[in-house]
C-alpha cells in the first residue's frame, strides 16, 4: 500500500455514460435529520437526481443497496444542485435543483420503515421558476442580511443575475461589459456578489447596488443606460489576475476575517473582503476543483486542490502539507461528516465515479520472503552494470551545443536545385506583369539513420520570391528510410528579391523525447528572375570591380545567358529583370576589370554578386589560389541615402494613414451612436443629415483604408530595393577595405538587422543605433566617446539626418584604418591593424561638422572627393 493514496472508504460508479460537472455534487442533511450525518447529492446531465447515505460495514466496502435513498429523473438535465433554506415559513433545509430554463426547490423526507426493506425517501415540489433565460450556474445566501431565510441568485448564459426571493421573482441586472459566464459566489459579510469576467479580472457587486439599478427587462448598451431613468450597475472592486477562473469560494470560519478563494487555471489567490491579495499560489500543475476548510491551526485556513493528474493536494495558505493520488480526476470535492468519521473526503468525477475517502495508511501485513543465498557471479553483474548505464545515459544526454557532424547526425536533409528552369511553370498567384513567370523545381530529401519521430518539413525563401508549398508532415521515419518532396520557386511580388537563397528546416524528435533540427541551405540560379536582353550603353549607375587575373569570357562562366554561336567575343551581357528593369555586365579586353551599370542602384546586386561568385568558381576549378577580387571606385552613398529616404518617407506616410483611419473611425462610431439614439426613441426626431454624414465617413475609412494598404505594398518593395542596395554597399566595403569573414559578418549584422520591416521596429532606427554602437566601441576615435551611453529604447526618428550623418561617419573612419571588431579591446589595438608604413591620417573637419547627407563620396584611399548632384 502506497503511503500516498488516498484511502478508500466507500465509492460507486453512477449510472452508464452520465455526465458530471463542477455543481453536480452537493453535500448536506438535506432531510433535516438532526443527526448532524451529511448525505451526499448528486445530479447528472441526463437529469437523474441520487441521494446517498454512505454506511460501509467495514472501509472499501462496496456498495450497498441502502444507501441509496433516493433516485428520481427529472426529465430535464441537471446543472447544479444546492441545499438551503430556501421555503418561506420554515428553517428548514430543502434541495434546490437549477436546470437549464427552471429553477426547483424540492423537500426531502423519510419515512419510518416497519419491515425490513428500511427508511423511505421521497421528494415533493414545493415551488419552481421557468426561467427567461437559459442559465449557467446559481448562488444562494441572505442577501440584503435578511434573517432566517436564503435567497437565490442566477446566472444566465449571456450575463444576467436573475435573483429570486424564495417563491416569488424579485429583479434581474445585467453585468456590466459581460462576454462569458464566470464561476459566482456570495459573500455574506459584505453583501455582494463576486465573479470572474472574461477580462481575467475578479469583480464584485454590492446586493444594494443590484437592488436600486436600472431593470432589465432587456438588454441595454452603455450608451443606452446613460439615457434611461435609474442608476447603472457599478463594480464596487476589482482585481486583475491575468487568467480565467475554475472556481470561487468564500469561506468564513471566524467572526473576524472572511476570505475569497479564487482557483485560477495556473495560480490559487486568497483575497480579502476588498479585493486585495492576502496570498497566492503559483500552481505546477494543471487544476480541476477545489475546497478550503477550517484549519486547525489558528489564523491559517486548509485547502484541498485536486489537479489532473490524478492528485490531491492539502495546502495550509501557501504550504504543501499532503499529496495523496486518487483513482480519477474530480470535477468536484467536497468535505463531509458521516456517522463517527468526520472531514470524509467526497470526490466526482466527469464519468460519475463517486468516491468518499480519507488520508492516512493502514498497516501492511506484507513480509519479505527470504533471499536464496548463492554465489555471485561478478563477470555477469559488471557486464549488466555497463548495459544499465549505457541506457542511462542515452535516456540522459542532453542535446549538443555544438552542431553534430554531417557523419554523426540522425536525420541529415538536402535540396537539389534542377538546372532547368521549369517547363511549364508552377507559379501561383504571381503579381509580376511579365508575360511569363518562370518556375524552378527543387527536390529536398531527408534521410535517416535512427528512428525520428513526428519529422515536419518547412521550406522558407525570403519575400518576394515564394514555394508552391512550404509546409510538409511525414510519419514517423525507421532507420535507414527516406522521404522526398518536390517543390517550386517562383517570383510572386513585382519587386527583385535581395537574395536568391532559400533554407530546409526538418524538426523531429528522438526516441528519448528530445527536440532536434536538421536544416540545409540551398540557392537559386538567376535565370528564375532575369533573361538575356540587349546589352545597354548608357545608364545611370557603374561600377567597376577589378581583378588580378585575365578576364574571362562570358562564354565561360555565363553559359546559361550567352549564344555559344557568339564564340569567345562576347563582353558584353545584357539581363532583364522580370520587372522591367535592365543591368549590363562588360569586360574589359585590355584590362582585368568588368563594368556593371543599370539604371536603377539595387539592380546592380545580384548580378555583380553572381559574377564574383562565378568567378571564384571558375579559378577554384583552375587550382588558382590567389584569385582577389578589389573595388577602387567610390562607394554610391548618395543614391543609397536616396533609397533611405524613400523608405522612410513611406513609413512617415503608414503613420498618417494609421491617424487619419483611427479619426475617421472615432468619427464614424460617433455618428452611429447619434443614429441608434434616434432610432430607438419613442418619438422619432429628424436625422438631420446624419446619415449623408455617415455615408460620407465611411467612404473616407475605405478610401483611407485602400490608400493605406497601396502604402503598404510600396513599402514592401521599398524595403525590398534597399536590402539589396544594403548589400551592395556591404560587398563594396568589404572589397573596398579587404574585410575578413567575421568582420563582414559584423557589417552584415549592423545593415541587416531585420528579416521584415514594421512600424513598431523600422530599419532605419535598429541601423543607427547599431552604427552608433561601432562609432563608439571600435571605431572610436578616443576614450571619450566610449564613455557615452546610447539609449536603451528605440522610437522611429523624426528624419534620415542623424542615421546619414552616421553612416558617413562610419565609412570615413574605416577609410582610416578603423578596424570592425566586437572586442572591448578593439579601440586600442586600431594602430597596429593599419598596413605597415602607413601614417595616421589626421580628423578633418568633417567629423566636427554637420554632413549634408550624399554630397561625399569614399575612395579607396581615404581621400574625401565632392562631387555635384546630378539635375
């Protein structure tokens, strides 16, 4: 016998597939025997009543026919049953039965058996009330401090108290801002009733309150009941405890202090009279119900919390005192007195299985047997100690902090890009105004060398480019199996996507219950989003990256966009973005330098980026080693502060139209109150034009809606432009300064911060504040400045000034041989990260001064050149 179960006393299984709820148990001497011994009630949804006098012979006894006094069927389901003095003219206690639209008040008798069949209970109607509304649940008490009688009050489904004043219906209020019905109770020490709204917030209203407030004959709105005759229900406290409640009790066990128990669905609250919090308990556990009882211990108040598994748990406040498991999860519990044996625990469960119990141990009468001596054989035992622990500490290990190797993992994942565009293409829903969106399939396969269970698939390619089905759920994967999808990508948004990368993410878990991910990367060809087109001669934007090796024919590393009938001559290439947009792409026949100029800055990204990529794909192939790639132009800062700008112009103008909406609104429900006012009077005033000025107002919320959401669409594609102008200028930099991996990983962490852009975090502020960091850790120019502390809180800026001036900054310090670091030593160390016979070059003014933004462009040695801004 486990010391922490819960001893059964007496228990029965109710009926065949019955259902129970919270107010399904009840118990009391609902016969008014004078005996002081309870009898148990129980109602069921099927509409049997049952009451029970439980008197095992000897404790775990089953059953016995009588003790059962009494089961009737009321035909209607029952939903809570209490006992109370609920007749007039009489204290004594009668059974009050609330189904769904009536509300019964039944007296329970015995009669003295002459033979051996025993008592005789029987049940008569002393009143009932058909109800209006359909209720929820119902409470009782000596409402207004009325003596020697019990009122009831009734919660409706849709938020009305009906309150009943034993045979005869009194009022009826509604609750204020009601949603869903709360669990309700009556506090007889101050008069009010206390409930839990669907604003996870305890309220109580005064009795009084009720009494003299506004009829209910229907239901009225806020608005409504400023104007009608009468005073508004109003809320006497409140507390907000952040969760929905199971249950309220009020409990007074002494004169002095009465105290409200709220069971929370994560914490257990203790309140006094005004709603403040004497304690509460944070709960591990998932509860079910609840019962506070007095304690033996003066100032301190016991409490049974039963949760769902399966457990029952004594607290005295705060304090865990007892743990005791019982056979099923309550729905309800109760504490009763029966014969000899008082605080009997009385618990119901949903399928109606009724158990009285008690906490404590009975002696257990199990002995040992005695162990057969013999020799031991240690070679089996070390052999079965290794196996243990080999089991223990596969069950124990904890995932990996350093990521597996392809070799070790269990469930490794590939994508094959096809190199052939797709055939007949697959694309979706695509707004891009060209004729034809091409597709491109992609084949991913996952395989795995131990058992993964619950594998789901998610593939993710950045906006605009999108995947006809980027979710994928497969059955649990045996050793050595594999599963394959195949998908395609296309262009969805009529905008150039800043990367043409896409991720495979499989998430699965082990045999022992441990989450893992296996995820792999894979790229996409640039055909998906361009076609060869004519080579154009003049154009706004150029840049010229150089080399240390011979140029190489177009031929050669653009197969997929040359005419193979066009030999080694070509050097010049033409691209055509399915937007519209045209980039060029020439090679210099004397020197070790390729052009790429187009009209628009963003466009020159992916193509400059797939060149460099191409060419150190063709020298890695030809073992060459020593292959660079350098840029001696000026980084384009003025167009890029150009592209800033309309990002944020775009972003000024969704703040507009999200003030002009909300005005608009605040107007068009105004307008609508005046006409409902109208309307529902007895004597009909003229409109005066109030619906032309309704009508008129929500033209203006559609208007300001459409043009809100055009903002929003052009901001996407602004973003999308200057994420890919980001990356240009990053690239620049790097070939610019020659910048190792991890530093361009840290430019890359300052200008990219964000997947996608939104009003609450926009990239302009996250870019400065990163900026502002470098200037003042590594970048530096002295002690000083490392001192000052940045502002813990991002807000959108009022202008492009402050974020420009930065970035010109930051560009001007790196051509002096800043060093892009994250060490807090960094600063220190810029002298002897510069090249060898280089002096410092001394601050000029320009740092001193205010910098108008795109007048300054870098060259590769420092030098500062003005330049005019093109007409």
């Amino acid at each position: 016998m486990s010391l922490f179960k819960a001893r059964d006393w007496w228990s029965t299984i109710l009926g065949e597939k019955e259902e129970f709820d919270q107010g399904c148990l009840c118990v009391a001497d609902v016969d008014n025997s004078g005996s002081g011994q309870d009898k148990v009630i129980v109602g069921s949804y099927k509409g049997y009543l049952r009451i029970f006098s439980p008197h095992p012979v000897k404790p775990g006894d089953e059953v016995q026919p009588e003790d059962l006094l009494l089961e009737v069927q009321l035909r209607e389901p029952i939903l809570q049953v209490e006992v109370g003095k609920f007749v007039s003219g009489t204290e004594g206690l009668h059974l009050a039965v609330l189904h769904c639209r009536k509300l019964c008040v039944y007296a329970v008798s015995g009669t003295q058996g002459n033979v051996e069949h025993g008592n005789q209970y029987q049940i008569k109607l002393m009143y009932e009330h058909n109800l209006q509304r359909t209720a929820c649940n119902m409470t009782y008490g000596p409402f207004g401090g009325v003596k020697g009688r019990d009122l009831i009050c009734i919660q409706s489904m849709d938020g009305m108290l009906m309150l009943f004043e034993q045979e005869s219906y009194a009022f009826g209020r509604f609750l204020p801002g009601f949603l869903l019905p709360g669990p309700l109770a009556y506090s007889s020490r101050t008069d009010s009733f206390i409930t839990v709204s669907s604003c996870q917030q305890v309220e109580s209203y005064k009795y009084q309150v009720l009494a003299f407030a506004t009829d209910a004959d229907e239901r009225q709105d806020a608005e409504q009941q400023k104007l009608s005759s009468g005073k508004r229900v109003a809320v006497d406290w409140v507390l907000n405890i952040g969760e929905q409640a199971l249950d309220i009790c009020i409990v007074t066990f002494n004169q002095g202090v009465s105290s409200v128990f709220v069971l929370g669905e994560r914490n257990f609250f203790c309140l006094k009279d005004n709603g403040q919090i004497r304690f509460m308990k944070k709960l591990d556990y998932s509860p079910s119900c609840f019962i506070p009882y007095c304690s033996v211990q003066e100032g301190t108040i016991n409490t049974l919390i039963a949760n769902h598994s399966k457990m029952l748990n004594v607290y005295q406040d705060v304090t865990l005192k007892w743990a005791t498991q019982l056979p099923c999860i309550p729905v309800s519990v109760k504490v009763a007195n029966f014969q000899d044996l008082k605080g009997v625990i009385v618990t119901l469960s949903d399928d109606g299985h009724l158990q009285c119990s008690y906490l404590g141990t009975d002696p257990s009468l199990f002995q040992a047997p005695k162990v057969d001596s013999r020799e031991i054989n240690y070679e089996e035992m070390n052999a079965e100690m290794k196996e243990l622990q080999k089991i223990i500490r596969e069950a124990t290990k904890t995932q990996d902090v350093l990521p597996e190797s392809e070799k070790q993992r269990d469930v490794t994942v590939t994508a094959e890009v096809s190199p052939d565009l797709d055939e007949e293409s697959q694309a979706i829903d695509s707004e891009v105004k060209a004729g034809a969106v091409p597709s491109v399939t992609v084949k991913v396969t996952i395989q795995s060398r131990a058992t993964a269970q619950k594998p789901s698939l998610a593939v993710c390619v950045q906006a605009p480019l999108a995947v006809t089905c980027d979710q994928f759920v497969f059955e649990d994967l045996e050793p050595d199996s594999s599963e394959t999808v195949v998908l395609s990508v296309f262009l969805k948004e009529n905008c150039s996507p800043s990367e043409l990368e896409g991720t495979c993410m499989v998430s699965y878990n082990i045999p022992t219950g441990i989450p893992r991910v296996a995820q792999c990367n894979f790229s996409l060809p640039l055909k998906l989003i361009c076609f060869p087109a004519q080579p154009s001669k003049a154009a706004n934007h150029k840049l010229t990256i150089d080399t240390n090796k011979p140029p190489i024919s177009f031929v050669t590393i653009f197969p997929d966009f040359v005419d193979p009938s066009e030999g080694d001559q070509a050097n010049a290439l033409g691209f055509e973005f399915l937007t519209g947009s045209k980039t060029t792409l020439l090679a210099s026949k004397t020197s070790q330098r390729y052009r790429i100029q187009s009209d628009q800055l963003e466009d020159l990204w992916l193509v400059t980026k797939e060149l460099i990529h191409r060419l150190e794909a063709h020298f890695k192939k030809q073992n060459c080693k020593d292959f660079a790639c350098t840029f001696s132009g000026s980084i384009p800062l003025q167009e890029y502060f150009e592209l800033i700008d309309q990002h944020f112009e775009l972003r000024l103008n969704a703040e507009k139209f999200r003030e002009l909406l909300s005005e608009r609104a605040v107007q068009f429900r105004a307008i609508e109150r005046r006409l409902l006012t109208r309307f529902k009077d007895k004597t009909p005033a003229p409109l005066q034009h109030l619906d032309t000025l309704l009508e008129g107002t929500f033209r203006e919320v559609i208007a300001l809606a459409d043009a809100a959401e055009e903002n929003q669409a052009n901001m996407f594609q602004a973003f999308a432009k200057l994420k890919s102008a980001t990356h240009l200028v990053i690239m620049l930099i790097s070939l610019w300064q020659k910048l190792s991996t991890d530093q361009v990983a840290i430019l890359e962490a300052t200008f990219l911060p964000l997947a996608e852009d939104t009003q609450e975090l926009g990239w302009e502020e996250t870019v400065d504040a990163a900026v502002s960091y470098l200037l003042r850790t590594c970048l530096s120019k002295s002690s000083k400045e490392q001192a000052l502390t940045l502002s813990s809180q991002l807000s959108m800026p009022k202008d492009t000034s402050r974020l420009k001036k930065n970035i010109t900054l930051f560009c001007d310090r790196l051509a002096k041989g800043g060093r892009l670091s994250l060490s807090t030593d960094s600063a220190t160390q810029q002298a002897s990260a510069m090249p060898g016979g280089c002096a410092t070059i001394p601050e000029s003014d320009l740092e001193e001064r205010t910098i108008i933004p795109g007048s300054t462009m870098f060259s590769s040695n420092g030098q500062i050149t003005k330049q005019k801004s093109k007409p």
